[in-house]
C-alpha cells in the first residue's frame, strides 16, 4: 500500500527495526556472493558486459559488500562494462540505499526514463533504481533475490471434506476492529488456478508473484545469458502454515495492526521450480551453510582472524559465524537456489561426441570451490 504498507512507511531492517539479515550481521556474507557471481562470469567465458541486478535491496548493505569484492579483483574485471541495477519499490529505502552506496542522497531521474534514479557509486559504477523487473535493460545480466520473496503476497489454501476452499481475512462480527481467518464457502478462482493438480498438502501457500518473477528471470537468462541467485527461508514443497508477522525481533499475530509488521512466509522452492518451466536449469534448494563453506567461508573467517588486533572484533567475526552457519540459527532455514542457461551445465554438443569438450568448470557454492 503506498500510504499504509510496511515496506513504504517503515522497511525496518536491522538492529533497530524488526528483523536481521545475513549481510547486517557480516561482511563476510555479501563479500562471498560477490565471489560467486565473479566465479560464475569466468566460467562463462568472461562475457564483456555485466548487469547486476538486485530485487529488493534492503538497506544496500548486500550489494556494498559485492560492490567492495568488485573492487579489489578490478584487475579481473577491467575488461569488462559492469552496472548496477536496483529493483525497489519503497521511497524510504531506496533513499537509504542511495546514500549507503552513494554516499549521498540522489536526485530523482526525468519520468520518462525507466529508471527514476540513477547514481555513481563509492566505487565508480553506475547504479540505476526502477520500480519493475520489466523495466530493467534486456542484456547479459546476474540476478540477485535475497530475501525477498519471502515478503511477496500469498494466497492459502485448506483441503476440506468438501474440497479445496481457500483461506481469507475477514472482520470479527464480535470485535469489529479486529480481523479473523474464514475458509472460502467455496472454490475460489485462486483455489482453480493456482493448486497443482499432483499436490498432496492439506493446506498450501502459493505466491503467483514469485512465480510471474521466476519466469520472467528464467526467460531473460534463456535469452541475454547471465543467472539468478535467490536465498531465502524456505523448503521444497514440504511445509504448511508459515505465514507469521515480525516485529521488534519478536514473532508478532499477522492480523493485528496491519502495516506495522514485517510479514512473511516461507519460500516454496518446488513452485519456483516449476515455474521456471525447463528454460532454464535450476539448482538447489541447498542450505546456506552448505553454500557458505562450499564458497570458502571458513578461509575467509581465518584469514579475518589472524588480521584482526583486538578481542571485541574476533568475538564479533565468532558470532556472526555462528549466527550464518549454526543449524539452530540461519545455517539451516536460509536456503540458496539457481537459475542458470542449460549450456552451463551441459556442453550443447556433449551428447553427439562427448570426447570433444573439456568438462565445465563447477558451480561455486552448489560444488566444492577449487582455489586455484
């Protein structure tokens, strides 16, 4: 909602607002992503232009860290035409994003250009925000979704005696300022559309935004090259009810004070799966403290280590760690996912002479990564 919605009134990330995510509690977490996104450019074949595009930046912290990796491996990248581009619909933070990665605040883009701002960041790329995937350049491009589609829109669904009815929001004729959940009296269009035939739940959260997404990215990666990483909570095509509210770091009941809670819901990976409809090859879900050691974090964490002086800093490097990788923490309930062309996986021409071509190299985070 422009006026009343969470994401335009508050968006609060962080310490202070109502949830944390991974790149506010390390550095070291965006700077591995910026590795697997260098990684996966290499192996295909160094392509010499390069779009990153963020859905829902958050504070910006992610893509500073990626943008701070860029940097140091410049000699790698200096033949190479890297933008930024921002997928944002909340003014507030955009705003923020702008002066994390700006260092200033930014004038807003003439309306008839697709993007409505643009900037230079600290280290030297062009960075442009948009309200829409669709308005973003076609071109060769790396998608990046963390933590975000967890927060898109959900319908819910029951398996009742009768069928499947779907789950709605209603007032409570006995507290009229308060809201209630009510079963549909009977099939909803939701429930015709959007329940897969084969599903064996009796109750389904289904996010047709997500998949209206997954396919637009899985047509673009088809078409200009590129792939997508998404990490978020989720599972594959396993859980129920996961639908809850956050606020001030505290579960919160979704139907009180509407707008005033972080809401989300677990991501179904099979739906985006699905959605992705064979154009391209996807990998994953693998759980994120698979993907990090995969990435190399723990080298990371030492060499961190024996760099830093003091106590506080090395306790700080030991909690983060613990807060990323612990299966009781986000070790186990964050989740990354890929899409990626099909020819990254296999040789177009492998299977009428597969003596021909060298193997491809793995891909970092779902393999083992080989330092060279």
């Amino acid at each position: 909602s422009p006026s009343q919605g969470y994401y335009t009134r508050r968006g609060g990330v962080g310490e202070s607002g109502d949830f944390i995510t991974s790149p506010e509690i390390s550095q070291v977490f965006g700077e591995l992503i910026g590795i697997w996104y260098i990684s996966e450019w290499m192996a295909m074949g160094k392509p010499n232009t390069f779009q990153l595009v963020e859905l829902g930046p958050g504070r910006g912290t992610l893509m500073e860290d990626i943008l701070r990796v860029f940097k140091q491996l410049a000699s790698v990248l200096s033949k190479c035409d890297v933008s930024v581009h921002l997928v944002e619909v909340s003014p507030k933070l955009s705003e923020i994003q702008a002066v994390m990665l700006t260092g200033r605040k930014l004038q807003a883009n003439p309306e008839d250009e697709p993007a409505y701002m643009k900037g230079i960041s600290k280290t030297g790329i062009p960075i442009f925000w948009y309200r829409d995937i669709q308005d973003v350049p076609p071109g060769y491009s790396f998608y990046l979704a963390h933590e975000f589609f967890d927060a898109l829109p959900i319908h819910k669904f029951q398996r009742t005696e009768k069928g499947w009815c779907e789950v709605l929001v209603d007032i409570d004729p006995a507290v009229p300022d308060q809201l209630r959940f009510v079963l549909s009296p009977s099939r909803t269009p939701a429930t015709q559309n959007f329940i897969q035939p084969e599903e064996t739940r009796d109750h389904v959260e289904v996010c047709p935004e997500a998949g209206v997404i997954v396919q637009r990215l899985a047509s673009r990666i088809e078409k200009d090259g590129g792939a997508a990483l998404v990490a978020d909570y989720g599972h594959d095509g396993t859980k129920t009810d996961t639908f809850r509210g956050f606020r001030n770091h505290k579960l919160h009941d979704v139907l009180s004070a509407p707008g005033t809670a972080d809401l989300t819901a677990d991501v179904d990976f099979s739906y985006l799966r699905k959605m992705a409809q064979g154009k391209t090859a996807t990998l994953g879900p693998i759980k994120q403290r698979e993907f990090l050691k995969n990435m190399g974090i723990d080298l990371r964490l030492q060499m961190l280590l024996q760099n830093s002086g003091d106590t506080a800093t090395r306790e700080q490097l030991l909690h983060s760690y613990d807060m990323l990788m612990n299966p009781e923490k986000m070790g186990d309930c964050f989740n990354f996912f890929a899409l990626l062309p099909h020819h990254r996986l296999v040789h177009p021409d492998k299977k009428d002479k597969p003596e021909l071509k060298s193997p491809l190299p793995p891909v970092a985070g779902f393999n083992e990564l080989l330092l060279k």
